[in-house]
C-alpha cells in the first residue's frame, strides 16, 4: 500500500495537432489534442505530458489556447515542454493552466534557469527533461550516456547521470528521461539508463522513449527502478487503453491507480 | 458578494483551483483575490500554497492577508491546499519558519535517505503521484469519497499533527502521514483536490456545500 506508479501518456504537438515522430524525425498525425486529452482521462491517465515540437516561435500560443481548453475538462497533472527559454514562459505556460513545465535545451544552455523557476513556483512544477544517447568508450569497454540538446541534434558533452544529479540540486522536481536510441523505435525503454539515472537522483524519475508493448511498461518500473512511464504511440493508435496497460502492471504486482 | 474566495499570495498557480472549483460551482463567483477585504467578504475560502513555506509565509505578510486569513479560519467554510495545510501549523522544519499557530504541531521533511517502500526499493522525494487516503473519522467532506481512494500529492514535507482529534485521515509513504486536518469550520488536505480527477472533485464540490456547525 502506498504510492501508486504512473502511466502518463504524451503529447507531441505541432500546428494543433497531435504527431509522432521516429528517432525525433518523420511525423504523421495522431489527433486533436483536447479530444485525445478528454480519452486518456477517462482512461484513468496519471498526468498528461504536452511536448510542443513545433519549430517557428511564431507559432508558441497555439499550445496556450490548447492547454486552456484542455486544463477546463480534465482535472489531473498537465506538463508542458518545448520551447521553454525564461521564466516568462514558465509563468505563461502555468497561467494556460500547465501544472508542470519541463525544460530541455534551455537548461543546458542556462542552468540557473532551473533554479530561477524553482524559486519562483516552487520545485513541484519544474521537470528537467534530459534527452540521451548512448556512448560506447572503446577504451574502457563501458558505456554511458550523453546528453543531447535542440530535439536530439546537438551533442553537449554532458554526461547524463551527473547531469540528472546536478538538475536535482538546481530545484527539479522530476526528471524527464528519454533515450533517444529507442525513442519511436517500439523496441522497449534502455533500462540501464533509466536505472543509473534512477538509483543516482532523489527525485522522482519518468522513463521515455521506445515503449512498444504493455511489458515494456512493466519493465520500465521493475528493471529500470522509474516512478513513471511515459507512452505515445501505444496509446494514440488505440493498440491499448491506459487502463489495459494498468491492468496488466498490477497483474505484475506493480501498484498503479484502478 | 464572492462566494468563494481563493487566497493569492503571489506564490504558484492558482489556476488549477480556480477551474476546478468553477467546473463544480458554475453559477458561484469564484475569484483568486490578494485583497484582504475581498477574503474578508467571502462566504467561503480557499487557502492554496505552492513552493517553500517561508516565502509563502512572507509573501503572505507583505500583503497584509494574514489576519484575513485568520479571521476566515475561525469563523467560515475554510479549504486549506497542500502548503496551505502546512501554514496552519505552529512552526516548520522548513527554514524554521513560524506558521500561523491555528493547528497544534510541526511541519517536517520526509527523511529520503531512510525511507524504503515494502520491497526494499529507496523511496524518491518529493512524494509525488496518486496514494491512497485513509478516512480516520467521518466529515461531511468525505461525503461520497470511497475510504483509500488514490489522490494526486505533491511535496516535500508533512505535518505532524500534535492534536490527535484533528487528523482526519493519513497515507502511507515509508509510514504514515497525516495528509488531512478538520476542525470546527477548517478542513485542510495535503494532496491536490484540483488535481484529483473525479475524486477531487466530489471533494470541492462537498467543500462549496459545506455548512460546518
């Protein structure tokens, strides 16, 4: 008896629309958001994740009037991520009615952005999310990961297990894990790195990228240790509800909201 | 006249309440307000919180809420969210800030480096998701909420309630916490009620219906 695990279903918007896209790249049309939105609540969705890929900033407020509308039917935790560079657009996002904003690109570039909007709405509503690749080093015939910018164009250098951990420190309140090697790839989480980001951090963890079947859920909590799952395509193209995938985690003694 | 008053004390997002209590209260007036005068008209009031309790504390005062605040917690229907169940207390571990003294007890942080859940695996902090809440007495705020239905939490910190009559109900994280407090015309929860789905919303919705004694 305790905390349940939670299944949060994501949103890839652009122009209005729900996408998905493979390895970050070709898109194809899953949807209108507040009417997806309205399905997985009723499905018994945990949170719902909005991640606004579109490209011209020109474009930023389409997501505003989104969330407004979305935030006046369904009650539970909405994030928004993408394009989140100042403060200004924490406060704008929150005030559409986003319970959490996830920060990426901005926070390798500005850490202090992270603490700034730590200090300012407090640490429930900041999420770092952390897109990474993994890195064989022949030398010492390891592997690690590395942390990837501008939607898993740009190498940073930065390892990602430390930089989880300094994430953690500068006021996130939740890491956004997505492995960029297995993001649309439906083969599965990499679950040595959500478990080395997961074991190194206090903060909750949300494993993403290459969900292709309900065991992959499963595995995600038990092998990968993450406090939440994140899914798209699973859920968009009605192979499963969220409430078969809740079903089959309890049948794997995995405890989840019914 | 505001029906229900909800407390800004410019910390946080107080949009999620407002649409909550506007979706089970649409004909009510629903303001999210920093006007001591409007609180003090108001027939009930929200007291939300957001962030670390000195600040909210602090900004509190810079406002000059707090004697509205107080004066509305003795004596009208009064919904205390997450830190605004915290505020209520005597003191918190919290920047060993003073709260404001109307519950008895202590505000505390969960202890991450001891807590395990039942198999052994660390226990992450903030306390973050959907639990169960346990109903240890009746009120009328319980009102069609099954007993251990799941709530959405979020925070680092509990309170330790030094009178035991007050508790209304617990969750267990590592152990159990007291994540609700009634008294007179005061029910005060932890979780998130805006943020609960249909749980959630019953809840508000018994809280705009409420007619303590």
């Amino acid at each position: 008896m305790g905390l349940a695990k939670r299944i949060i279903p994501c949103l890839d918007v652009t122009n209005g629309r729900v996408v998905k896209g493979v390895n970050f790249i070709k898109l194809r049309d899953a949807g209108d958001p507040v009417e997806i939105s309205r399905r997985y609540d009723e499905q018994g969705a945990d949170e719902l994740t909005f991640l606004d890929i579109t490209a011209s900033s020109d474009d930023r407020d389409l997501i505003l009037h989104i969330i407004e509308e979305v935030a006046t039917q369904v009650f539970i935790p909405l994030t928004v991520g993408g394009g989140v560079r100042q403060v200004a657009d924490v406060r704008r996002l929150l005030n559409a009615g986003a319970d959490k904003v996830s920060i990426n690109t901005a926070a390798v570039l500005n850490p202090q952005l992270v603490a700034d909007a730590a200090a300012c709405y407090g640490e429930q509503c900041i999420v770092v999310a952390i897109d990474a690749r993994q890195v064989h080093d022949t030398s010492t015939n390891s592997v690690h990961w590395e942390v990837f910018t501008h939607g898993g164009r740009r190498a940073t250098g930065l390892d990602a297990v430390e930089w989880a951990k300094k994430m953690a420190l500068f006021g996130a309140g939740e890491i956004l894990l997505t492995s960029m090697d297995k993001d649309g790839t439906r083969d599965g989480f990499n679950l040595s790195l959500i478990r080395a980001v997961s074991e190194a951090i206090d903060i909750p963890v949300i494993a993403s990228g290459g969900v292709g079947n309900l065991d992959h859920l499963v595995e995600g909590i038990l092998q990968g240790q993450a406090d939440a799952v994140l899914a798209a395509s699973i859920f968009h193209y009605g192979e499963y509800t969220v409430r078969q995938a809740k079903e089959y985690m309890t049948q794997h003694g995995i405890e989840v909201r019914l | 006249m505001t029906d229900i008053a909800i407390v800004d004390y410019g910390m946080g997002n107080l949009h999620s309440v407002s649409k909550a209590l506007e979706h089970v209260a649409p004909n009510a007036s629903v303001v999210i307000t920093s006007d001591p005068a409007v609180v003090r008209k108001a027939a009930r009031v929200v007291f939300p919180g957001q962030g670390a309790m000195p600040n909210c504390i602090r900004e509190l005062d810079v406002r000059g809420l707090r004697s509205a605040v107080m004066e509305a917690a003795a004596n009208k229907p009064f919904l205390g969210i997450c830190i605004g169940l915290q505020m209520l207390f005597e003191m918190s571990e919290e920047g060993n800030v003073s709260g404001l003294g109307i519950m008895s007890g202590k505000v505390t942080r969960f202890p991450a480096l001891t807590m395990k859940d039942d198999s052994g695996r660390k226990l992450k902090v903030p306390h973050m998701g959907w639990n169960q809440v346990h109903q240890a007495t009746e009120h009328p705020m319980w009102a069609d909420i099954a007993n251990d239905t799941r709530f959405y939490f979020v925070h680092s910190y509990f309170v330790e309630a030094a009178n035991l009559e007050a508790i209304t109900a617990y969750s267990y994280y590592s152990f159990p916490f007291v994540c609700a407090v009634a008294k007179d015309n005061i029910f005060a929860v932890q979780f998130h009620p805006e943020k609960s789905q249909a749980a959630g919303l019953t809840l508000l919705n018994n809280f705009v219906h409420w007619e303590p004694n």
